[in-house]
C-alpha cells in the first residue's frame, strides 16, 4: 500500500507542476515530484509506526 500511493503520488505531481503551476523546467519538477513522493512514503511510516504503538500500548 504504501509503495502504491508512493508510486501514485509521483506523476500526479508532475501533471500538477505541468499543468496547474505551469514548471517548464524538467529538473524542478523531477525534484519537486521526488520529493512529494518521499515525503508521502515518509508519512505513511509514520502513521504505520504511531499506529502500532498504540495497539502495543493497549495490550
């Protein structure tokens, strides 16, 4: 699940950074799109870490 939003969240950005805020730079939105997609991978860890603490915490 993880490496699918991860996966997703790349060319959703780069079709925002070249459509919506018109970037015509390649690198930028190379760099711009990484960066969402590690962040989204990131978070998600996150998210799965704090959840499993708190199940631990209840046992």
């Amino acid at each position: 699940m993880q490496e699918l939003l991860t996966a997703i969240t790349y060319p959703v950005v780069w079709l925002i950074c070249s459509h919506v805020l018109k970037i015509e730079s390649g690198l930028a939105k190379l760099l711009i799109s990484l960066t969402a997609a590690i962040l989204v991978y990131v978070l998600i860890g996150i998210k799965r870490s704090a959840d499993e603490n708190n199940k631990k915490e209840e046992k």
